[in-house]
C-alpha cells in the first residue's frame, strides 16, 4: 500500500472506533484520519482524539454550546445528521462503526458521495439492504469479523465454484446452557470470549447476533440463504470458512479480536504488518465445531424466514430486536422473551416481504412502526 490513506471514523468513541485509531496510531505512514464522529457523553474525549491525531473536522448530534469551547479551533459539525455529513467527505474509505440502525443514513451518505465503506455497522445492510448494495458490492469492506473472514476466504476461488458459506458462532454465554428461563442481565453480559458493549452481547447470548449476520452475509456475498450456514465455534478462532465445490473448504483464523478486521478493510487489498498478534503454533489448539440448537435458539431460523421474505422485513427484526433488548436491560423482560417479541413483531409485518423499501424515509418508517408493536408486546408481557 504505497499512498497513505485518508479514512473516516464514524463511531469513533465507541469499541470499533477505538480499536481502528489504536491501527492508525501504529501505521501513521498508511493512515490519516481526517474526520471522526461520536456523541453523547463521550465528547470530551471525540474532542481529545481529535487532537490526538490531527484531525480538522468532527461531527456530533448533540454538540452543546458548552462544549463548542471546548472543541477551539476544530471545525464542527452538528444536528441529527451530522454523521452523514461527514460521511460525505471526500476521502479513501470511511469507517461505519456506529451501533444501530442509526448507522444506516451515514453508509447511504458515503456511497452516494462515491467514498467506498469499511461498513461494521451490520444493521445498514440487515434493515437497508437493497438500498445498500444498489451502490455495488465492490463499494462496501465488511469489518465483522465473520464478514471479514469471508471475504478473505473468497479470495481462493471463483464465486461461481462456491458451494456454501459458513459463519462461525460462540455461541454466546449460553451455549451449555438448556434452562434459560431464569436468565439474569449479569448472567448474558459475561461473554466467555469476546469484549463487546452490552446491546452485541445479549444479542449473542440470543444467537440474533448470528441472525442478523446471515442476512448480512445474503447482502455482501449475493448468496441465497440455503447457502449460508452458522455453527459453534467457542474458541472464536476460525471466524468463518467457504466451501467450495470441489469439497474443499478455506478457513480464516486468528486470534478473537477486531484489529486484524479493522486493519484489513482500512488497507485492503492488501494487509497492514503486525495488524494483530497472530496464533501461537508453538502451543497445542483443539478447536471445536458443533451445529446450532436452534429449539434452544430459535433467533437463527426467524431470521432465515425475516431475510428470505426480504422486503421489509429485516428492517422489522432489527427494530423490534433493539426494542426488546432495551426492555430485557432495563429489567421489563425475560431472557427468553427478547426472541418471542421480535417473533410476534414479524409476524404483524409478514405482509412486508412483499415490498421492498423505497429510500431511507421508507426504512425509518418501517423501523418505527415495528417499534411501536414490540413497545406494546413487552407492556402486555409484564400483565
């Protein structure tokens, strides 16, 4: 990679965004970031990376008077979409690691203005996919790790010679687990592999997650879903493979964190030196694969039906899943009730498989509506 790229970081507070300056930081002569975006309570230290790494331009949402000061000679963007703002910069690649469904309007601002996307916000494809991917596949890097893992597995043949894509699963921290009737808050954030926020890891602990990475996989690689297959993987070291139609099947392994993804789709086509450690074969490894129980997690086959219906509904199981994992957090709803909700929302919807979304006003709308039946649902759970 001879030219130093100029990138984009939307989220850049949050764990992808932290994780890709921790990259640049260490390859200053690949990277320059010339643009970061985040919010809430974590401006003063948006304002501090800002200073950190050079940067002219930040964007925030709801960037007080009294933190304008702080900012001092930085440039600022502010209001509801400021992020897509930004996103619109003229640059190499910009970094999507928003959380939530919120992400989708910067992803679409980046591809129409041209910029090509490092897209680890899985929600723009889930609940946009069709207005995603109009823009061309070869726009969009995929930073999930199991999404990054297939696109390096492709590398090693034809998409015509491609039986099947496997994405790999933790299982989350139920795994072993057969009653999760009584499940606690405590019990679903004790993740035994990965470091994630708490919305990332219920939705493990649930295997939505997964679900909703199968939809994303359909969108990236324009595989049908009989064609996309998950299994357990707890060591979380193989993070996908693909099967190609000669039976062999090529793996992508290392260690289970996100600098090796975060570097390759920053740098890719090529790789970025000492990204990540790598795995130590001076040790023994036995690495386990199991199918998914999917009686005990019945997230998997709701989303193979949410995403093969299309349309709008994945919009909807995104939706009612965010809704319902607020209630499970702030108490309002069990454990096993998270998926029961997001069923029962989709259900209401069904109809919208037949109707793809039009733009993003068509998105939002959808997302809303889903929203206000799975707020009803989870009030006339606690009756």
């Amino acid at each position: 990679m001879a030219a130093l790229r100029e990138i984009v970081i939307l989220g850049s507070t949050g764990s992808i965004g932290l994780q890709a300056l921790e990259v640049v930081a260490a390859n200053p002569d690949k990277f320059k970031v010339i643009g970061l975006s985040g919010g809430g309570k974590n401006i003063p230290l948006l304002i501090e990376q800002a200073r950190t790494f050079g940067v002219p331009i930040i964007a925030v949402s709801d960037f007080g008077a009294s933190t304008r000061e702080l900012a001092g000679d930085i440039q600022v963007i502010d209001g509801s979409a400021a992020s897509s703002e930004l996103a619109a910069m003229s640059c190499d690649i910009v970094l999507n690691g928003i959380s939530g469904s919120i992400g989708l309007a910067p992803t679409l601002s980046a591809l129409a203005a041209g910029n090509k996307v490092a897209l680890a916000n899985k929600e723009s494809l889930v609940a946009g996919g069709n207005l995603v991917t109009a823009f061309g596949l070869d726009k969009l890097i995929p930073v999930d790790s199991e999404h990054s893992a297939l696109y390096q597995c492709f590398l090693a043949g034809r998409k015509s010679e491609v039986k099947r894509a496997i994405l790999t699963a933790s299982g989350g921290a139920f795994r072993d687990q057969t009653n999760l009737e009584n499940v606690t808050l405590a019990q679903a954030l004790a993740h035994p592999t990965w470091a994630m926020g708490p919305v990332v890891t219920i939705n493990s602990a649930t295997l939505v997650n997964k679900g909703l990475e199968i939809i994303e996989a359909h969108y990236l690689f324009d595989l049908p879903y009989d064609r996309i297959e998950a299994v357990i993987h707890p060591q979380s070291v193989v993070h996908s493979m693909v099967e190609f139609f000669d039976g062999a099947t090529i793996a992508q392994a290392s260690p289970p964190n996100m600098k090796g993804p975060i570097a390759y789709a920053l740098s890719a086509p090529y790789r970025t030196a000492h990204a990540t450690q790598p795995i130590d074969w001076s040790k023994p490894h036995t690495w386990n694969f199991a199918p998914i129980d999917e009686n005990r997690f019945p997230a998997i086959n709701l989303a193979r039906h949410c995403g093969a219906r299309g349309g709008g509904l994945p919009a909807v199981f995104n939706a009612a899943n965010e809704v319902a994992v607020e209630s499970f957090i702030r108490g309002d709803l069990s454990f096993t009730s998270i998926v029961q909700v997001v069923s029962q929302t989709a259900l209401k919807f069904d109809s919208l498989g037949d109707t793809p979304p039009r733009d993003f006003a068509d998105v939002s709308a959808i997302e809303e509506d889903a929203r206000t039946v799975a707020r009803t649902l989870v009030s006339e759970s606690r009756k």
